[in-house]
C-alpha cells in the first residue's frame, strides 16, 4: 500500500509541475466559495488530462474526447479564473 501511494504522490507532484504557470492558484486566490471551487475543479481536471496523455496508451476517440474537454476548460478558465496582477 505505501508504494502505491508514493507512486501516487510522485505522479501528482510531475503532472503538477507539468501545468502552465497560468494555471497557478495565485491567480484565483482572491475568489471565495464556488467560485474558487469552480477554479480548482479546472485546474485538477487539467491536470488529469496531462496525467493521461504522458502515460500514454490513450485511444484516439478518447484523445479528441480529451482535446476537446481540455480547450473548453482553458477558455472557462480564462474567463472565470485568470486574474492578472
């Protein structure tokens, strides 16, 4: 069980490291309740997509499904998250 979840961290820690500066908490930290919410549920659902396409061995009807989901996740992302300094 302890490997599994160091293998878990590990993998969490490198797909987080794999995101965009953008993506950053920094950006949204102002926002309270959903909002703030919403923002994170983004930012983990991206991070997911990245775990999945460096692991490889994704189909290619699940690949365009990804694609798609991940360009409608940054475009609400930058519309309800992304607050520049």
């Amino acid at each position: 069980m302890l490997p599994r979840l160091t293998l878990i961290l590990l993998v969490s820690v490198s797909a987080l490291a794999e995101l965009p500066e953008k993506y950053s908490a920094v950006y949204y930290e102002q926002l309270q309740g959903k909002e703030k919410a919403r923002c994170d549920k983004y930012v983990t659902e991206l991070k997911v997509i990245d775990k999945r396409k460096s692991m490889g061995r994704v189909q290619p009807w699940d690949m365009e499904k990804m694609q798609a989901k991940q360009k409608k996740i940054e475009k609400d992302y930058d519309k309800y998250c992304l607050r520049l300094p």
